[in-house]
C-alpha cells in the first residue's frame, strides 16, 4: 500500500502556515480544474489537490497524518520510490478487510483461466465510489468578507444528521462551491467516499447591495448638499469612511469610492457605489423656508419664469 504525500501536493511542508496552505491550493485548484485545464491527469491532480486540503487544514485528521507518517515514513511505500507519487488513505476497518480479502483471497481476472464464478465474485468487489451529498450555506456579507467558520449539519447515510465545521473563505462570491473532499456518502467495497458540495449563497445586507466585487449603497442628502457639496459618513464593513461628495448631483446620480466595496479572493477590493436620492427635511425652520424663497426668487429670475 501506498500514501499521497499531500505536502508535495500542495507544495508546501509540515512547518507552512495555514494561510500558505490556503494561498497554494487556491492556485493549484484555480491550475487544475478540469473547467479550465484539459490535460490529461488535470482532473485526478484537483480531486488530490482537494484531498490534501481538507486533510491539512482539518487539525485532527492532520495530526492522525503525521503520526501515520513518522511511524510508516509515507505508509509501506518502497524506500526508492521517493515521495512524489506516495498514495495516503484514510480507510475504515470494512474497507481495511476488503483490502486483506482481495490480497489473500486473489479476486483478480487471469485471462488464461477465465471462472466465471471468480469473475462474478470479482466483479461485486470492485470498488464503487461513493455519492456526492448536496447542500446550501447562506453566507452573510460580513462572513464573506472576513472569513468564518461555520457549523453545517447534513443528514448523512444511515447514520442520521451530522455536524461539520465549514472555513468560508476570504472573497467567496454568490454560486460558489465549497468542496469537502471524502465527507459525502461512503463508498462500496473499498471505494472512496462521494464528497459533500456546497452551494453558497452570499446574503445582500440592509446597507449594502453586491454586484460582482462592487457595493451598492443608497444614500439620502438635503439639497443644499447636492449643490454645494460636502462630507458623508458611513460605516463600510469595520473602517469608517469620510465621502466628499462633489458639487452640483443630482437625484439618482452615482459617486464611486475607489477600492471601498467587497473584497476578492487575492485581497483586491471593489468599489463603492453610492447612489445619490437628494430629499427635503420633513422640518424646517422659519429662516430656512425665507432662505429657500430667497433660492427661489433668484432660480425665477435666472430662468425668467413668469409666476
């Protein structure tokens, strides 16, 4: 038997961070994925690649890994073969049997003396891979822009509901996909496991609307703003932000706030889209009022209205 070496997977090694684990699949993932890379080998290289991923950053299973590793030196791998093409498993005690069955009991085709019975009983013994279990997670705009650990619970084959523990990752977009490798419906007769796929739903908040990596936001001010000028204020996320917006807007106008929206998985920010609705006090003072009719005087003589 031998083990992945999910290191050299990811390219990284027992002392690498976790965001640099984070950092390497993200780009193996984006190099391999069989939507975009065509090669032959692309696809087994990205299901490896989320292998490895949902190993190293699992603590426990980490651990169990590493004690694995210190103890076989990659499993019962020959010395000479080094570790790139090293194959790592996590198997249950079933298929562990399956495993002891199939090297004792030799369930392999000899086409020299082809059995039917030996071919039959070979053939309910080769492996099937599990079902892929399907699920949705809302993420809220918060969450998708710092991150978070989140608790799913699915109802898992003929063991009820279970509870995972999900990473959301920095920069995750609306329709994403969060793959956990091996945590879908067990496999047949020593098959790996279906893995469990998550759709994501990035939630738009009372403040902000999304589009792409922009924010949108609707914002109010009084018309002596809109054509004079001023500062706003407004809180985006955890920084507060000091807006100046420009003389003459008008209703419904945009003003865009360089680098200010959603965040990307590269660490790049959107903008910020704040549309403008210009809209008179419910309450004014007397002086006010003679204010605006003075505004008014001088709008009608400009525009030699005829009142």
């Amino acid at each position: 038997m031998k083990y992945k070496n999910y290191y050299a997977i990811l390219e990284v090694n027992r002392k690498s961070s976790d965001q640099d684990i984070k950092l390497n699949f993200r780009r193996l993932a984006k190099e391999y994925h069989p939507d975009k890379n065509k090669q032959p080998g692309a696809e087994e290289k990205f299901k490896d690649i989320n292998e490895a991923y949902a190993v190293l950053m699992d603590v426990e299973k980490r651990r169990k890994y590493d004690r694995q590793v210190a103890k076989y030196g990659y499993g019962f791998a020959n010395v000479e073969s080094g570790l790139q093409d090293v194959k790592y498993e996590f198997k249950s005690g079933a298929n562990v049997i399956n495993d002891l069955l199939g090297q004792i009991l030799g369930f392999r085709k000899d086409s020299s003396n082809s059995n039917p019975d030996i071919d039959s009983v070979e053939k309910k013994q080769k492996p099937i891979r599990g079902t892929d279990i399907i699920t949705h997670l809302d993420v809220t705009l918060e969450e998708g822009f710092f991150g978070a650990e989140k608790k799913i619970a699915i109802k898992a084959y003929k063991t009820g509901m279970k509870t995972f523990s999900v990473k959301v990752p920095v920069g995750i977009k609306n329709g994403d996909k969060i793959r956990l490798a091996a945590l879908g419906n067990p496999g047949k007769n020593g098959g790996k496991n279906g893995d469990l796929i998550i759709h994501v739903k990035l939630l738009e908040s009372d403040e902000f609307k999304i589009s792409g990596s922009d924010f949108i936001k609707e914002i109010e001010i009084t018309p002596a703003v809109a054509a004079l000028g001023g500062k706003y204020k407004l809180q985006v996320m955890d920084e507060k932000l000091f807006v100046s917006l420009p003389k003459h807007l008008k209703d419904g106008e945009i003003v865009t706030v360089p680098n200010k929206g959603y965040i990307k998985e590269d660490g790049q920010r959107g903008d910020l889209n704040l549309k403008v609705h210009i809209d008179l006090p419910d309450d004014i003072s007397e002086r006010e009022e003679k204010l605006y009719e003075q505004l008014l005087k001088i709008e009608r003589k400009r525009e030699e209205f005829n009142y």
